[in-house]
C-alpha cells in the first residue's frame, strides 16, 4: 500500500524545530507532488497582557509571521515545490491547527516541530504538538532533530 500526500500543512512559529519541520515538509511535498499549505497562528492569550502597554503588538506579530511565511515559501518554491500556500490566523495554536486549519486546506498530513517547553511548561499547559497529535483527524508528523546526512537536493 502506498500512501501518497496530496494537502501538507506544516505548522511554523520562527523556532529552530519549526524550521526543521519546514525543510522536513519540502522534501515531503516534492516527493508526493502536494500542496503546502504553510501557517502561522499568532496566539492572541501570549500577547494580550502586553498589549495593554504597547498597542503594535499585534502589528509587529502579524509582520513577522508574513515575513516568516514569505521566506518560506520562496525557499519552497525554490526547492521546487509547486504549489504553495500561506496562512497566518489569530487563536489557540492547540486548537487552529489540527481543527480549523486542517479543515479549511483539506490535510491529509499535519507537521510541526517537537515542544521547546520545558518539563514543567509542558505539565501546566500541555505541548502544542502532543494536542495536534491527539485531536488531529489526519497523519502528523512531529519533527525533533535536524536532518542529517540527506542530500541537499532530492
């Protein structure tokens, strides 16, 4: 039997496991000839204490996950990906990625990196990929360590 992966969304957030999962999901889209579907959730409940001081933050947030997305999808694209989208939404990262968004661009495969919480973050709040993982409809693929060893080019 051979699985075949038509609609990748990969979740990125500008940490280094995220990236890794990026570059994971490349490899992934080519070789199934899929769709990416890239996406940032911008947690509203990590900013919203903040704001009350500073009033761009959400501004500087939405800016950065654009560019964030932006970069990535030149470097999909230029890796040789054909199809390529972007997503940046305002929520729960728990709940957005493996409900919502899966949803709406039709996931057959959900990747994301590994927690960079600590032990006791992760008993307090729970990890964002161990959630994905439970609640997701569709196959994830949770990324820990950097590629080793692979050819640049596939």
């Amino acid at each position: 039997m051979t699985l075949n992966y038509k609609h990748i969304l990969v979740a990125v957030d500008g940490s280094k496991e995220a990236e890794w999962a990026f570059k994971k999901s490349v490899g992934i889209a080519k070789r199934n000839s899929a769709t990416l579907n890239l996406v940032n959730i911008i947690d509203t409940r990590s900013f919203a204490a903040v704001e009350a001081y500073d009033r761009s933050i959400a501004e500087r947030a939405q800016g950065f996950a654009q560019q964030l997305l932006t970069d990535y999808r030149n470097e999909a694209e230029a890796a040789g990906v054909k199809d390529v989208n972007v997503i940046v939404e305002y929520g729960s990262p728990k709940t957005m990625i493996p409900r919502d968004v899966s949803k709406k661009v039709e996931a057959d495969l959900i990747i994301c990196g590994a927690t960079g919480l600590n032990a006791v973050e992760r008993f307090l709040i729970g990890s964002i990929s161990e959630t994905i993982v439970r609640s997701a409809k569709c196959d994830v693929l949770v990324v820990r360590t950097e590629e080793k060893g692979e050819p640049a080019s596939e």
